[in-house]
C-alpha cells in the first residue's frame, strides 16, 4: 500500500492521483500534513518523525530486541 495524497475542501478529502479502489469501499487512514510547520521548534519536526511508521521488512522486530546484548 502507498500513501496517496490528498486536499482536504469542503469536509471532503479529495485524492491528487487516480486511487485503484473499488466505490464505496470503506477505508481508515490518519491525516498527517504535508507542509513541515516547526512552530520556531526543532522538536516538532522530531515528534513528526516519530510519530510515521515504516516497514522494517522484519515481520517480528521484538523478537530480535536483545540480539546485540552482551
């Protein structure tokens, strides 16, 4: 799955590019804005950081969490 971007106008979210999804297919997805406001603080550019996910391409991550311990 890929992100798709989108405009928000008039209480609809409006995809830039053509989405290859069936009508009325019900979808759930989080609104993060595009643009970087820092808000004259570093630390939020951190936090939105933080707060993206990414694949890992590990499907058990926490089961190599204590692989580099002595």
């Amino acid at each position: 799955m890929k992100a798709v971007h989108a405009i928000y106008e008039n209480g609809v979210f409006r995809p830039l590019v053509d989405v290859d999804l069936p009508d009325q297919l019900e979808v759930e997805f989080v609104p993060r804005p595009v643009s970087q406001e820092t808000n004259g603080s570093p630390q939020n550019v951190v936090y939105d950081i933080l707060s993206q996910s990414f694949d890992s391409g590990e499907p058990d991550l926490a089961s190599r969490h204590d692989e580099h311990q002595p």
